[in-house]
C-alpha cells in the first residue's frame, strides 16, 4: 500500500488493543458502525506485558487490523508519582504488541501516542517535526520516552520489514469512560468531579492544582475514536500525525466552563504544591485537516455530553 490509499476496513478483524479504557471504549463504539469485526480481549486473556502470551494469542487470533490504545496512563500527579510504572509498562506493551504484529502479519496497525512527547518549551501550536528538538516536560517525561519509543517502532518496523504501521498523537482528552479518581485522572474528569461534589454539598469552594494558568487543548474521546478510524483508512506513512481539536483554554476557563455545565457558582482555591506541567502544549492539526477530517465536538458541548454520562454511570 502506498501513500494516500485506503485502507478498507470491510470484512477485516479488527482488534482495539485496551478496549475496556477511555479511548478503546471509544474506539469499539465507533468501529460498531463499520462493517467489520471487533475483536478484544481483556488482561486475563493476555496480558500484554508478557512477550510468550501476546505473541501466542496473537499467532491464534491473527487479526487483520489493530489499533494499540493499550497504555498506562495517568494525570499530572500519576505521571510525577509512579514514574517507572509508565515508563516500563508503556514499553513492554509497545514493543511486544508491534512485534507480535509484524510475526502475525498484521496488514496495519495504529499506535497511539500523546502530545506529551513533545518538548516542554516547543513553538505553539506544535508541529510533527518539532519531535526531539528540545528537553521533555520533567512530571511526564518518562511516559513521553515510552511514547516516542512507540513512534520509533511503527517506523523502524516500516522501514525494516514494510509494515504498514502509524502514529497518531492526540491531545488532552475528555469523555466517557474517563478514569473519575481524583488522584490518577486527568484534569477534565478531576475538575467535573469536584464541581458537581462541590455543589452537591453546598460548597462554596474548590481546589484547582497548581495556578490555573497551563493552557490546555481538549478532544473529546468520540471525536478522537472518530479520527483514528478515519486516519485507519486513509493515512499510510512514517511520520506520527496529530489529532485534536484546536479548543484550547487555561485550566482556570476550563473550570468555569465545567462550572456552568454543572449548575456551580462557587469560588477555587489554588494548591501551589501541585505541580503545573508543560505551560502550553497546542498541536498544530493542518496535517490532518488536509487529509479530510477536524473534530466536530465543541468542548462546551463535550462537557455537557461528559457530565450526563458522569451522572448516569459514575455517581
Ligand atoms: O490533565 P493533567 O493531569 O495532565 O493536568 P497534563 C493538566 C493541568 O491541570 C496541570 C492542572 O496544570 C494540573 O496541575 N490541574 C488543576 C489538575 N487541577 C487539577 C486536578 O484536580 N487534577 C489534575 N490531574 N490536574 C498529562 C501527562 O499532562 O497529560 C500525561 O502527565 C499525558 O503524560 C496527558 O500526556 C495527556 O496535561 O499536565
């Protein structure tokens, strides 16, 4: 397959590597809408940290297509906290799944990274080529290098062997499915969470880690299960490719924002002992633009759609 072919998911097995998390949830979500078969398997049937039982189940499985959204992932403080945990994990998991996929023959694969990877202090919004121009942002780097490893494999297996196997780099992500627990989540579902806790019990105050000045953009998870599917069929080429939304706020506009979703009209308090992370980090998405596809999901509406979820399946 060459550049700018597509790749026809009709009538293909197609496994979502961590279905079960934010994003492979997604993803199985959107895939119901093509013609072709979902397949998963949850940790007690291979775990994907183990080279013997990914390689086995991959020989007996032989799917024609996979997506890796298999991953550890975290928020800030995770990241900061349990430093070797992301880095070994996101490494066995990457290196043993895009092996196995080469040994089964897998037509193409999708591996899914993080804007992370990019240099704390990069040029905004941040092209694909800034990758490796500068140092890492200090509370993630460890995930960062796991995840640019993960690119580096879809690349060497390319160039090596002629795998058809991408990259693509979301941004911050939100929706269902998010992980809600206020000490490993992200900040979109931490936020929600404290706010709709908050004006459950009349509070007129909550804490927003570090200044509330960071800059954060926002995909919404259908949005993003929604690009890959489409970067499955069209993209085909070594270079990672961004994916988000171009709906950036600070962290204190994106609190407000969940505030009038919620129905909260308290006050925040700011904890200087949390850490704020990379002060911006906004992709530059006209790669994928020019291919066709731009996120249809306003982060209001997103949010929205979020906190229904959040009330009717969490709480
Ligand atoms: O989403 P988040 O945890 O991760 O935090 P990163 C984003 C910003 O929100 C930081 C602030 O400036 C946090 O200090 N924040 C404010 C909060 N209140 C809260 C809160 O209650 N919880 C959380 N979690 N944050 C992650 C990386 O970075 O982004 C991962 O660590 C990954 O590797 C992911 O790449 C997408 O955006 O800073």
């Amino acid at each position: 397959m060459t550049d700018g072919q597509r790749y026809n998911l009709s009538g293909k097995r197609v496994w979502v590597a961590g279905h079960r998390g934010m994003v492979g949830s997604a993803l199985v979500r959107r895939l119901e809408s093509e013609d072709c078969e979902i397949i998963t398997a949850g940790r007690e049937t291979v775990d994907l940290t183990r080279q013997d039982a990914i390689e086995f189940w991959m020989q007996e499985t032989k799917p024609h297509a996979v997506f890796l959204a298999a991953a550890k992932v975290g928020g800030i403080h995770a990241n900061n906290t349990w430093p070797a945990d992301f880095i070994y994990q996101n490494i066995m998991i990457e290196t043993n799944v895009i092996h196995a996929s080469h040994l089964a023959g897998v037509e193409k694969l999708l591996f899914l990274g993080s804007s992370c990877i990019y240099p704390k202090m990069a040029p905004q919004p941040m092209t694909e080529d800034v990758l490796l121009t500068g140092p890492l942002e200090p509370t993630n780097e460890w995930y960062a290098v796991a995840k640019i490893a993960g690119i580096k494999l879809c690349q060497a297996y390319r160039k090596q062997y002629g795998c058809d196997f991408i990259s693509a780099m979301p941004t911050n992500l939100y929706g269902p499915g998010d992980n809600f627990d206020l000490e490993t989540s992200h900040v979109a579902a931490a936020l929600l969470v404290k706010v709709h806790q908050a004006k459950e019990a009349g509070q007129d105050n909550i804490d927003i880690w570090g200044s509330g000045t960071p800059k954060r953009e926002f995909l919404h998870v259908d949005d993003l299960a929604d690009g890959l599917v489409f970067l499955m069929q069209h993209y085909c080429a070594a270079d990672h490719i961004n994916i988000g939304s171009g709906d950036e706020v600070t962290i204190r506009e994106l609190a407000d924002i969940i505030a009038s979703v919620v129905g909260y009209d308290g006050g925040y308090t700011y904890d200087d002992t949390k850490p704020d992370g990379t002060p911006r980090k906004l992709m530059d998405n006209s790669r994928i633009h020019a291919l066709g596809w731009q996120a249809p999901t306003k982060l209001k509406d997103g949010m929205a759609k979020t906190y229904d979820w959040y009330l009717k399946n969490v709480v």
